[in-house]
C-alpha cells in the first residue's frame, strides 16, 4: 500500500470480510475489462475504507489469498497437509472457491478470533516439512518460469515465422513487379517494332502508288500527244489534198 501502511493496519476481520464480500459479490466479477477494479472500488468505498486502500492493493490481496490458496491446495494432494494447518484462511478459502460452504453462516468479519479458534489446531512445522514445502514452491515456481520461456520461445518463433512469411511475400511482390516491368517493356519494344513495320510497309506502298501513278499519267500524256500529232497530220493530208 506504500504510505498507507503507516495510517491503517490491515486485519484478520478486514481479509474475513473481504473473503465473505469477493464471493458473495461475485456477479460484478465478469471478467471484462476493468469490472474486477470497479468492483473492488465499490468494496472500498462500501466499506469505508477511501483513503485508506486502494482498489488496486485490495484487488491484489484477494489474488495474493487465492494464489496462495491454489499453491497450498497443490501442495496438499502431492502430500505435504502439513502446510495446510498453518494457514488460517485456507478452511474459508476452500469454501469459497469451491462454492460448497455457505460463507455468510459459516464467518463474520467481527468473529474472525472464534473462526481461528475452531481452526485445525496448528501442528509443529518440522524441519523436513519445510524442505519438502520450499522445495514444492521452488518447483512449481521453476515450471512457471519455464513455462514463461517456452510462451517466449513459442512467441519468437511465431514473429520469426511472420518476418519470414512477410519477406518472402515482400520478395514475390517485387520478383512480380519486376516481371511486369520487363514485360511491359518488351511489350512496348514489340509495339515499336510493330509500328514502324506498319509505317514502313505504308511508305513503300504509298511510293508504288506515287509511282504507279506517275507512269499512269506519262502514259496517258503520251497517249494524247499521239493523238494530237495523228489528228495534225491527218489536217495536214486534208489540206494538201484539197489543194
């Protein structure tokens, strides 16, 4: 809580209460996002306690609680009960997170030293139980990490994978555009090339024509200089005829 802590002491009576408020107001818990801190700002100030804790710190307490619950329960089927009689709250955990126990009957905040009373009475805590205890969490605490790390590894592998697939698409798309340039290219030079065949092929056919033309028309002068000369002469053969 940083500087709560020096202003206000939190108690057994306030985790009671705030074991028996989390479960029976588990309906504002939908798993959205922000509706577990709204709920505990409405815990706070239900409570009276603005001021004194935060939302965020009393939301974490309840988490501290419950992880501490989960490891205590693993704990307990691998073997080692013993560490279960030292946690007082681990009977009213129980029931509330399995829903068996109705907690409003069976805890009230203000009879938090009658429920510590009727607790299992707390065995001596041997030497080989605590090995056996911190070994368990240093195990479950190293697949955790472990865990952590092949997430990791798993996470890597995946945006290596996504680096991959984007650089060999990236590299399609420039090998295609490459392709299309070159074939627009080539297709432009055929066009060209197509052009000036048909430019030339117009040219050569419009100089036969020229050409043709020009042998029409000398022929047809020829032809009619013939005809002149003829109809002279034959005025001329009339004339000196006559005479």
């Amino acid at each position: 809580m940083g500087s709560e802590e020096g202003v206000f002491k939190w108690t057994d009576a306030n985790t009671a209460d705030l074991i028996v408020w989390r479960v029976s107001n588990n309906r504002l818990f939908t798993g959205r996002r922000n509706a577990a801190i709204k709920a505990f700002e409405l815990y706070v100030k239900e409570k009276q306690l603005e001021g004194k804790v935060t939302p965020a710190w009393v939301r974490k307490k309840w988490e501290n609680l419950k992880q501490k619950y989960k490891d205590l329960k693993s704990l307990n089927m691998a073997g080692g009960d013993t560490a279960i009689a030292t946690w007082k709250w681990y009977a009213i955990m129980d029931g509330a997170l399995s829903s068996e126990i109705p907690l409003n009957h069976f805890i009230k905040p203000d009879h938090v030293t009658s429920f510590t009373q009727d607790a299992p009475p707390i065995k001596q805590r041997k030497e080989e139980d605590w090995l056996i205890a911190l070994r368990e969490m240093e195990r479950r605490q190293e697949e955790r990490e472990r865990q952590a790390a092949e997430r990791e590894d798993e996470r890597d592998r995946r945006a290596a994978a996504r680096e991959e697939e984007r650089d060999r698409r990236a590299a399609e798309r420039e090998e295609r555009r490459e392709r299309q340039a070159l074939e627009r290219e080539e297709r432009r030079e055929r066009e060209m090339f197509a052009r000036e065949e048909r430019w030339e092929k117009e040219m050569l056919a419009r100089e036969e024509r020229q050409e043709r033309e020009y042998r029409e028309r000398e022929e047809r002068r020829e032809r009619e200089a013939a005809a002149r000369e003829e109809r002279l002469f034959k005025l001329l053969e009339t004339f000196l005829a006559n005479k």
